[in-house]
C-alpha cells in the first residue's frame, strides 16, 4: 500500500472539531496522509509520518471536497428566454419545467450523457467531489429510466424524481399521473435509484399525493428526499420530517413550526441559493435555522430553469452576502452539511477513514471563497486520494 503525504498545508479544513480549532476543525501548517484512497493521518505537517510520495501545496488552504446534494443535470434543451423574461420582471413557475421535459424526451441518451458529463466536469473543476442527480425531466417510465441511467453513470446518489410536475398529457388529471409513478414508473425506476423525491408545491403535488408517492418509494427501499417551500409557504416540511426525510430542500417560506421541526429531527434543511439569485425571490434565512440548531446544508441545484449554476463556491459566496451565515458555516454546509444531506459520513469530513477527497485553494483560508467571490479559487482537487483536476504535479512523486 502506497501513502502519500500533502504537506504544506496552511490551513486545513477537516470538519472535525476534535481535530483542531472551532467548528472546521482547523489545523494550520498542517499535513494529510493519504493510503488506498482514504485519509490515514491527519495534524500538524511537523508530525507528519513518512510517506512514499509527497505533495507541498505551498501554504494553501486544504478543505474537503464539496459535497452536492441538489441537482438536475441530465437535460436538454435551452432556457435562457426563461431567464431573460424572469429578469425583465416575469415571475418563475413550475410550469417551465415542462419545456425541459419536452426537449429531454426528443433527444438521444448520447446527448444527455455529453451534456450531464459536461456539466460534472464544471462542478469537479470547482471542487465538488461528490454530486447527487435528480431524474424528472422525462415524466414517462421509459423516460425517467432512461434519465436515471445516465446520471448512474455519473454518481452513485441517483433520485428518482418522476414527481417534478404533472407532464402536459396528464393536465387535469394529477392523481392518474400519481398513480403511474407509485406503479409502473417506480418499478422500472427504482433500481436505478437511491432516492426519492416529489416537488410538493403549488402547481406540481399536493402534500397527499406528495406522502403517497414517498411512501411508495420507501416502500421500495429508496431514501426520501423533499423539494418544498420554495415558491410558498408549505405542509410538505413537516410531512417531510414525519417521513424522516434525509432532506427537504429550498426552504425559501419556512413558518416558526417549520424551523422548530427541523431542529428537533434529524431532516437537513438544504439550502439552494442560485435558485433565488436566479428567480429574484427572498433569499431563505439561514441565520434563522441555524440559531434554532437545524442542520443546513448548500447545494446548487444545478438546472436550466432556475439555478443553471455549477458553482459550489458561488453558493458559499451568496449564503454568506445573502443569508446571514458566516464563513465557516457557508462551507461548513456546502461539506459536511451536504454529507449530512446524503447520509454519508464517509465525505465531507477530511478525518481517518474518510474518502480522500481534498480541494487545494489558492489562498491561504476558506474565507478567500466568500471574501472573493468569482474567483477561481480551486486549484487541484483530489477524490479518493487521485487528482482529478488541476495541475498532476506539485512535488515529488505528485
């Protein structure tokens, strides 16, 4: 077995607060050691043990790769017209959705492949090392199976999202279109799938359909994730947190009761701020959910109608101008709180034992990701201990 130390380190991020300074869990001239691609050791780089290969990063800032709980990016089509009606004062509604649905049906598995490994390429470029992908631009079994194909190549936190909206040839007639995702389409869905998830707003599922189609897919042995709150005030939170949700997600229009449901569960509230800055509705507060003990987490949701962003740093960036976190709390969530979200304990965290994945900066501290804000501050990244972008070599035996 190989090690390889990264050493150099002059600010490591582990998520571990047993392991150095406040809730990061910050070392400074730190060090990690890296075997069979996980972290074997991790401190101070003068206690470093020997290695067969070393990287020095300089005095960069080490932290964990981002973790992505929230994203649509096996699509086709285009809606920039969306975008630029949205920003000359239209407001956004579910009903877009159903232009990606029309353009994704039409093409072939080719295209949405290239366009999917496009867009996880931008993301691991910017650091984000583990990606979850929704389906629900197909609203057909052939569809949707298809769709969760794809993005089985590209991760393995795949979500059967079949419930995204009511697709046009069901108009006026939710509860058929319920009853072909509980059956047919959930039968050829969930063995692709790790997840399930329902849109439960207005204008997409109410919170019965909403529980009937989760339910159904636990039934199934799918983890259940929830989009609710987002374009109002909404039931699905608390339905959410009943079903023991891993996650329920935007969270825009939380009530008192809602954030009190959080914070006493163990349901993550997860935070999609390129969906606002991309719709101009209210930033969620995250200071609220935060100050209550809520787990929060960051993600991009990813999509061509509402955050086609696939930035994880620009989350971190806005959560922090926008939505009253700190700093470290920003990547705090956009790591450890998206692990959370997945309920993976072995990313998100640079600690013995967890997946080696390690995003080099180039700066000296995580602030520099909020304090600069669209700057490409990713230098190298690294998953399960192998670079994966940026420069190979940086000493020797890099």
């Amino acid at each position: 077995m190989t090690a390889h130390l990264v050493t150099g380190i002059g600010q490591l991020v582990t998520n571990d607060p047993a392991a150095g300074d406040g809730p990061l869990g910050v070392v400074t001239d730190a060090a990690v050691v890296v075997e069979d691609g996980r972290v074997a050791w991790v401190g101070a780089a003068r206690g470093a043990p020997a290695a067969d290969t070393v990287t020095d990063v300089g005095g960069a800032c080490v932290l964990p790769g981002f973790v992505d709980s929230h994203s649509h990016i096996v699509f086709a089509g285009d809606r920039t017209a969306d975008f630029e009606a949205r920003m000359e004062g239209r407001a956004y509604s579910a009903g877009g959705i159903r232009t990606t649905v029309a353009a994704t049906r039409a093409a072939d598995d080719a295209t949405l492949a290239a366009r999917g490994r496009k867009l996880a390429g931008e993301m691991l470029a910017q650091g984000t090392t583990t990606l979850e992908v929704k389906s629900g631009y197909g609203l057909t079994v052939a569809d949707e199976e298809r769709i969760l194909t794809v993005a089985a190549g590209l991760t393995d936190e795949v979500t059967f999202l079949g419930a995204h909206v009511v697709p046009a040839e069901y108009a006026g007639r939710t509860d058929d279109y319920v009853d072909l995702v509980v059956g047919e389409m959930l039968d050829a869905c969930a063995p692709h799938a790790r997840w399930v998830d329902v849109f439960c707003e207005d204008g997409a599922f109410d919170v019965s359909q909403s529980r009937r189609i989760l339910e159904a897919g636990a039934g199934r042995g799918l983890g259940v994730r929830v989009h609710a709150a987002q374009l109002g005030p909404s039931a699905g939170v608390a339905m959410a947190v009943e079903l023991d949700a891993a996650s329920v997600d935007h969270c825009t229009f939380l009530t008192g009761d809602d954030v009190e449901l959080l914070a006493a569960s163990r349901t993550v509230a997860t935070l999609l701020p390129g969906a606002e800055f991309s719709t101009r509705q209210p930033y969620p507060d995250a200071r609220r959910l935060l100050d209550a003990g809520a787990t929060v987490a960051l993600a991009t949701d990813c999509n061509p109608g509402s955050s086609f962003t696939s930035s994880m740093p620009f989350c971190v960036a806005v959560a922090v101008r926008e939505m009253g976190m700190t700093p470290a709390e920003a990547v705090w969530a956009a790591t450890a709180g998206g692990a959370r979200a997945l309920r993976r304990d072995d990313v998100g965290r640079l600690v013995p034992g967890a997946r080696a994945d390690l995003v080099e900066l180039d700066a000296p501290s995580s602030v520099h990701l909020a304090y600069r804000p669209g700057v490409p501050l990713v230098r190298r990244v690294w998953r399960a201990g192998a670079v994966v972008a940026g420069p190979v070599a940086a000493g020797a035996g890099s």
